[in-house]
C-alpha cells in the first residue's frame, strides 16, 4: 500500500506507506492507539473515525505536519481545518476571548457533532485557519477519535479523510480508495454513525450563524441560541436557480452529473421516472439514490436492467444521512453518467442532507410543482 504522490495544488508533495489497522470501537488496542499518537505527535497523518465521518489527522500545533493534510488532499490552502481535542477542558489550548455561550453548547452539545468557530489561540498552527483570526473546534463522539486525542495529548487538525471535492468517506475503504499512499496510518472503526458531518456553528462575531449544517440540527440549536440564523440562497430561492458563489464550490460530489429534484413526494417521482426512461434513451448507465420504499418501486420499474444502479438509503433520515456519501460513491463505482435524487425536508438532519445534496448537483435544484 504505498505509492509516491505529486500533489496537483502545491508544488510540495507527501509520500506514505499507508498501514490499515482494524480497531475494536469497544476494545480498543492501546499499542496501535499510542503508535499512531507518536506518528501525530512526530507530525504525521493519521485517518481515523468519528461519528460524522473519517477524519484525517494531523498536529494542530506543527505548521507543517498541517501543510501535509493540504499536500494529501490535494485542497486549497484557503479552506480553514477543524481542530479536534479529547475534553472541554482543552479549549482554552485552542481558542481565546470564549463566550459563555460557547462553553454552554461545548457543555451540552460534546462530545458531538457540533463545531464551534471561536477567536484563535496563537499557539494554533496558522495554516489550519488559512491565516485567519478564528479556529474551528469540537470534540468528537467517538471511542477512537478520543483515545487517539487523548494519547497523542495535543489538538489535532481533521478535515474530512476524502480527496478534495469527493464525497466525504463514512468507512476506511472511502478514505483508502483517495488517499492511500497519502496517509501514514488509518484506523478502520467499521461505518460511520451519522454520515454527514458537524454543524458548524460561527460565535465569533456579534451574530450567531451556522455556516454549514450538519449533525446537530438547527432546531436543536435554536432551544439555546434562539438568534442563530442560516441564510443560504437554497433556502429563500426556488425554481432551477444557480446558487451564490460559495455554493458553486463542487463540493460533496460524486464525479456523475446530480440531477436533484424537490417538490411534491409523488410528482417527483412521476418526473424521476420520466427523466430515468429519456436518458436511457440516450443510452446513459444512470443511478438513483431513494429510501427504501421507493427504491423498491424504482427496482420493481427497471426489473434488472443492467444500466439502472438503484440505492436504497433507509428510511429515516438518520438512515438517509448515514448512507448518502456512500451511495454516491458507489454510483461513480458503478460508473454511471446520470444521479437522480431527492430532497428529504428542511427538517432536522433534512436541512444537511439537503445542503449536501445541492452542492453534489452544483447548485442546481429541479423544482417539480
Ligand atoms: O464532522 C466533521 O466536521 C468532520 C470530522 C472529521 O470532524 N470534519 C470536516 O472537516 O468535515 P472539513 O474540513 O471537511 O470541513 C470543515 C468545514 C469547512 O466548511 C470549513 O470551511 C469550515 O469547517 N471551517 C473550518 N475552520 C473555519 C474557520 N476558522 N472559520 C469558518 N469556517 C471554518
Ligand atoms: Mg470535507
């Protein structure tokens, strides 16, 4: 598993034999945690679990062992890094000038799926904020997220353990298929609980806002911060409108073309249907993503034509959220040219399965009334 890597963005590049070692969430082996915490700490990179999604790791406070995750991902350097630690207590390691609120919803919300953007600490490599004056934290929720924040005893910087702009990894095969030869050790934990990542959540202006919703809904938010807003134009715009400029980011996607529709459950499948027949007259291998009821008529419909890939999500949307990226991925596995999906509400974990479904489709939404 090893491989020498140019990387595309930079002219520096990271070369790793990549070691995968299996981890048992409920006994876990102290030798491989407290291996891969000496790797961290002498400024290496290590893939590993949460309950979003696999991060990928790296000492928050060593620019460059930082300057490798943008080196493995191959992402711009101007896309800031969520930094990670093992209780409350090490925020201040990490953040200066915290309002009450902050540590409120770091008391009631962690470890969990919500990361709080807050003034920088100068200790806090520069890079991990893309030079600006706030840092990104949480504490994740997860057995070995935790043991390996607690042995390696520093903060560490994890975006989500995916090349830049592919779906993010919810198992160690996603985080193996972008990034072997890119990461000296990745720890598989067997799936991902929640499937999407953290809510980000920006207290460190006057307004509270959530810059990107994630695990932790808005609604719950709103019982303790009942001022936060989240404006994006998905929300305010309907009809087949492009999205502002930070939503034409192709991020989350799959390398298939996502076709997202929204609107009434019946009229959305009528019109996925009819999409599905005219592209398959084109002679187009296409994909649907749907909850199980659904997929089960899709697959009823298409009986066993070999250019239908259809996958069931679930479901709930617990279910839906869990397995959204790693449907994706097996699209583009399946190599089909066309993904035809659709939204789930705005309601609880609805609004982030809804955001990261707009930007898989570039922004474009089919509104079908
Ligand atoms: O669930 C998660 O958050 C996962 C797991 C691994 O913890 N991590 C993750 O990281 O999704 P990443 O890098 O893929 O996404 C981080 C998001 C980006 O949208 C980034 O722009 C934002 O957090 N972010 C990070 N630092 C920021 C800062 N200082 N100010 C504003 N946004 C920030
Ligand atoms: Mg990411």
């Amino acid at each position: 598993m090893s491989a020498v890597v140019k990387c595309g963005v930079k002219s520096m590049s990271y070369t790793a034999t990549t070691q995968l070692f299996r981890l048992d969430p409920v006994d876990i082996d102290v030798h491989l945690i407290a291996l891969a915490a000496d790797i961290l700490r002498g400024g290496g990179l290590v893939a590993f679990p949460t309950e979003t999604v696999y991060g990928l790791g790296a000492n928050a406070l060593d620019e460059q062992a930082v300057e490798r995750i943008f080196s493995a991902k191959g992402r711009p350097a101007n896309d800031p890094i969520i930094v990670h630690i093992a209780s409350q207590l090490q925020l201040t390691d990490v953040a200066e000038a915290i309002p009450d609120k902050a540590l409120e919803l770091a008391v009631k919300f962690w470890p969990g799926p919500l990361t709080l953007v807050l003034k920088k600490h100068r200790q806090i490599a520069p890079n991990i904020s893309a030079q600006r004056d706030t840092v990104a934290v949480r504490m994740p929720d997860h057995p070995v997220a935790l043991a390996l924040l607690m042995t390696a005893g520093i903060p560490i910087g994890a975006p989500s353990a995916n090349r830049f702009a592919r779906p993010s990894p919810t198992s160690a095969q996603h985080v193996l298929d972008d990034l072997d030869g890119r990461v000296d050790v990745i720890f598989d934990g067997g799936p991902t609980d929640i499937g999407v990542e953290s809510t980000v959540l920006d207290l460190s202006g006057a307004q509270p806002l959530v810059l990107r919703p994630g695990g932790v809904p808005l609604e719950a938010l709103r019982r303790f911060l009942p001022d936060v807003e989240f404006r994006p134009q998905y929300l305010t715009e309907a009809a087949e409108t492009p999205a502002g400029p930070g939503m034409l980011l192709k991020h989350y996607a799959p390398s298939a073309d996502v076709r997202l529709f929204n609107g009434d459950k019946a009229r959305v499948m009528q019109v996925m249907l009819d999409t599905a027949l005219h592209l398959l007259g084109e002679g187009q291998r296409i994909g649907i993503l749907a909850p199980d009821d659904e997929a089960l008529s899709f697959s009823e419909r298409f009986e066993l034509d070999p250019r239908v890939r259809i996958v069931a999500l679930g479901s709930d949307l617990p279910q839906i959220a869990a397995h959204l990226f790693a449907g994706m991925r097996e699209l583009d596995n399946a190599s089909v040219a066309t993904i035809l999906v659709h939204g789930f509400g705005l309601e609880g974990l609805g609004l982030a399965i809804w955001d990261r479904l707009v930007r898989a489709a570039s922004g474009r939404v089919i509104q079908v009334d």
